[in-house]
C-alpha cells in the first residue's frame, strides 16, 4: 500500500499508420493499433516492502535461529588492559551500539564471532595510518549496560584513535532485502483512490482508478545525499488488460470511476462477480436498437458470453 505518494500520473500510447495518396499526397485513412498504458507513482517515502516490490527482491524477516549479520563501525581509542601489557583494548559500550544502529530501546547486542574484525588507526591530520587485526573471540559477545565487551589489539596501538569494523548478530530489529540477478519487478492489482472537483458545486467528489494487471519496471534509481531535497522514489507500472473484481465478462486496461455528487442509490443492487470458465473467453456481439434519450444514441452494444 502506497499512502505517501505526491503525485501520479498514467498515459495511453498507439501506433497510427495512414493510407496517402492522391493529389496533394493527403492521408486517406488511419489504422491504430500497438495501444500502451503505462501508471507512473512517485512516492515520498520508501518502506522495506515498497522496494521490494519496486526490485522484485526478496524480503526476510529474520526470526530466531536466523539472525543476520549487520556490519558497524565505530570510532574508540585504545586503552590498557590490566594484567596484559602486550595488548591494548577496545571497549564496545552499550550506548555506543544504541547511537550507531538507532535502537535506543535495545538492552542488549550481540558482537559476531564468527567474522574476522578489524581495526584502523587514524593519524592527526585525519588520515588512515595504518591496520590492526583484532584477536578473535572465542565465542560472541553480549554487550549490555552493565557489560562492555572489550577487543584486543596490538599493545603499540594504546592511546591512538582507531575505527573498529565488526559485525552484530540481530533478528528482529532488521528486514533484509535480497536483490538477485533473476529477480524483476512483478505483477500486480491495482487499485487508486482520488478526487475530482465538480466544476458546478467546487465540492471534491471521490474518484476511483483501477488497473486489473499491471506488470512493475523493475529498473529504479536509489539517490542518497547528504544535502538537498529528499530523495523520491517512481514506481512506474505497464498496464496490460485483465479482468476487475467488479467486472469479469471483459477485459480492460484501466476502469475510472467518479461519483457524482448529486447522484443517489436508491437501491442496492446484486452484483455478479462469477469469474469467468477460463481466463480468454469468447465473446459474441449483439447489436440492439433502444428508444434515444438526450445525450445518448439510439444503438447500445451488448456482449454475451458463447
């Protein structure tokens, strides 16, 4: 569901070849054909499930006994550890993994043991110096607030500044999405509320646009600045005929519906929402003469199903 968008927009396309001839070289007749409808959404914000959506990528929801791994970095100094003067420490804070990851509720993290960690020291002029390989661990560490968790480094790197890259073992506070090189934007219903204004009263009426099948472009641009505007994501869709769940004996590209505002029901109808025996039936054209009436002609076409 997209209840954020800014602006949508949908257009229709054909082919038209002529027929020309004759003085002047003028066309004679138009042939039409090829018909495209494409439903472009612009959207303000981006969820988990919306770029999925958008990539036809997978999206885990990582329970227990399926933790991901969740890179971090975090900039510490080396201090002294006490009782062993051939290494320098260290020390991963509760706090410090609250501020990097945005979980100010978590009470606890869990450090990786399974991924080799580094380290980088950081000169005056801000500058990479050089790279320390942390002690591994022999199993993974619990950080809470009471219990710090503290890596092991060479004893020259004591009292230098570094940047210390490790991974965290999560489950419920992350989503992965998975973009494989197989996946592309799937097929989708779509449904659009709107308004239209009547021009008669200004009041806004309900509009509904609907689009039975739809296929998503899978192609995206995923912009990420420090400054400027937010970035906006299009969902752009190629519309394709199919059957509406209001409607299953034709197949349409889009359906609009406006109400209108001087409009009452005055009875509740029964609606046939049978679907159809198969997914292409036939159809067979039936031509009725009606009485006119103003604004209308007097032939109607009906369809029946063979």
């Amino acid at each position: 569901m997209i209840d954020t968008a800014r602006t949508s927009n949908f257009e229709q396309a054909s082919t038209t070849v002529y027929a020309q001839g004759g003085r002047g070289y003028a066309r004679l007749l138009a042939w039409e054909g090829e018909k495209t409808m494409t439903f472009t959404v612009e959207d303000a914000l981006m969820s988990p499930m919306g770029l999925a959506v958008l990539s036809g990528a997978g999206l885990i929801n990582h329970a227990v006994g399926e933790s991901a791994r969740v890179h971090v970095t975090l900039e510490k100094t080396v201090g002294t550890i006490t009782g062993d003067a051939t290494k320098g420490g260290i020390e991963i804070e509760l706090n410090d993994l609250k501020e990097e990851t945005g979980l100010d509720n978590a009470t606890s993290f869990l450090i990786c043991d399974c991924i080799p960690m580094y380290a980088t020291v950081i000169g005056s002029a801000g500058r990479a110096e050089d790279f320390l390989e942390v002690d591994d661990i022999a199993e993974a560490i619990t950080v809470t607030a009471n219990a710090p968790a503290t890596l092991k480094v060479p004893a020259s790197a004591i009292g230098k500044t570094v940047i210390v890259d490790f991974y965290l073992a999560m489950t419920n506070s992350v989503q992965t999405i998975t973009i494989g090189p197989e996946d592309f934007g799937g097929y989708f219903y779509v449904e659009a509320q709107t308004l239209f204004r009547d021009e008669a009263t200004g009041k806004d009426v309900a509009a509904n646009i609907t689009f039975p099948k739809v296929k998503v472009q899978s192609g995206f641009t995923f912009t990420m600045a420090a400054s400027g505007d937010p970035s906006t994501f299009n969902f752009t869709m190629d519309a394709f005929p199919g059957y509406t769940i209001t409607r299953c004996d034709k197949k349409t590209m889009c359906d609009i519906q406006i109400l209108s505002i001087s409009g009452e029901e005055d009875e509740c109808m029964d609606c046939d929402t049978t679907k159809p025996a198969t997914d292409t039936p036939t159809f067979t054209a039936v031509q009725s003469t009606n009485s006119e009436t103003p604004g209308e002609s007097g032939k109607t076409e009906t369809q029946s199903g063979n």
